[in-house]
C-alpha cells in the first residue's frame, strides 16, 4: 500500500540511523520499525506508563481558594510595576 506520512524529525534521524546501521533502505527499516512496536504491544512486552505519586501530607495552607489568592497576588504586581512606570523609576 502506498501512503503519505508525515513522520517527525526525532523519529525521521532513528530511521536514518537504522539505516546507516543496517544498511537497508528507508521502507524496509521503516515496516520494520513499525512492525516491531505493534508486534511489542500485542505481545504486552510494553508496559502501560504509571507515574510514581508520593504523599506530600496536609497542606501548610489552605488551598481552596488558591487561584484567586494566585489572581489577587498578580494584580498586585502589576499594580506595582504600573506605578512604578508611571513615577519615572
């Protein structure tokens, strides 16, 4: 089957590198690349990515209102940084 595919430069310099390495034309490394990722997964040899969470404990302040403390802190700065403009600093 002939398709168009757009491959990204990362995955395009391992192509090439493969190539190099084995001495086979793009197509042939190529199928083979893919053929050996999808084979991997059916055969469960790739693992599902868990990410490792830790307990960080109870929090040193109260966090319900965090994004509108994170809102008030911001304009303050800006405020701050505006006066300053405006008195020559």
């Amino acid at each position: 089957m002939r398709t168009t595919v757009t491959i990204d430069p990362d995955v395009e310099a391992l192509v090439r590198k493969a190539m190099r390495d084995r001495g086979e034309p793009f197509k042939q490394v190529l199928n083979a690349a893919i053929r050996d990722g999808l084979a991997s997964r059916r055969r469960g040899a790739v693992k599902p990515f868990k990410q490792p969470t830790l307990d960080m404990g109870k929090p040193l302040v109260d966090l319900t209102k965090a994004l509108s403390l994170a809102a008030e802190l911001e304009d303050a700065e800006f405020i701050a940084k505006l006066q300053r403009r405006l008195s020559g600093q």
